[in-house]
C-alpha cells in the first residue's frame, strides 16, 4: 500500500519529505502536501522526516484509510509536482504545537 499525507499536514507544508522522494510523488497545495498513490513506491523516505508525523502508511491507518488514499489520489491529478524542499507555511510552527510536536 502506499503512503498518503494526512491533514497533520494542514497549515503546514513542511517539505523535507519531498527532496528525498526518488520518485517525485508529491503535489503541492496551498496549504498542504498530497502523495500520488500510484507514483509512490512505498520506500518509506519520507516518513521520519516530517517534523508533524503527516505520512502514513496506508496500511497502517485505521477507519477511512480508503478515503484519505482517494483525497490524495484526487488532489495530487489537480496540483503540481512539489521535488525541491521549500519554506514551511507561516502557520507553521504554530500547527507543529497545536499537534503537540
């Protein structure tokens, strides 16, 4: 199963993640990231580098795991690839609190 960004990702758009995607499966929204299900290879890259623990496994996801893989389906056909790290959102550090990270 792929990975998929979850709403922890929301107001923050951190993207260490998406310099080290060999693969370039992220697409960038205004306020958060979304993974192409089909372009992920499941390397798992970019999971410890996330500072709110927004990627998951999708196998590991509980109730709604089919949903959010569809959300990020969905949304990474309509936005741009995202490869180069670039600036967290203002909201940022705010949002990593709130998460309590």
């Amino acid at each position: 199963m792929p990975h998929v960004v979850t709403d922890h990702c929301t107001a923050c758009r951190y993207t260490e993640c998406v310099a080290l995607c060999p693969v370039d499966c992220f697409h960038a929204a205004d306020d958060r990231l979304y993974i192409d299900p089909d372009a992920c290879i499941d390397c798992a890259a970019c999971v410890p580098v996330c500072p709110v623990k927004a990627i998951v496994d999708a196998f590991d996801l509980e109730d709604g795991a089919d949903a959010l893989i569809a959300l990020n389906r969905t949304m990474s056909g309509e936005l741009p690839v995202i490869a180069d790290k670039a600036a967290p959102l203002p909201t940022a550090e705010a949002r990593r609190a709130s998460l309590g990270y």
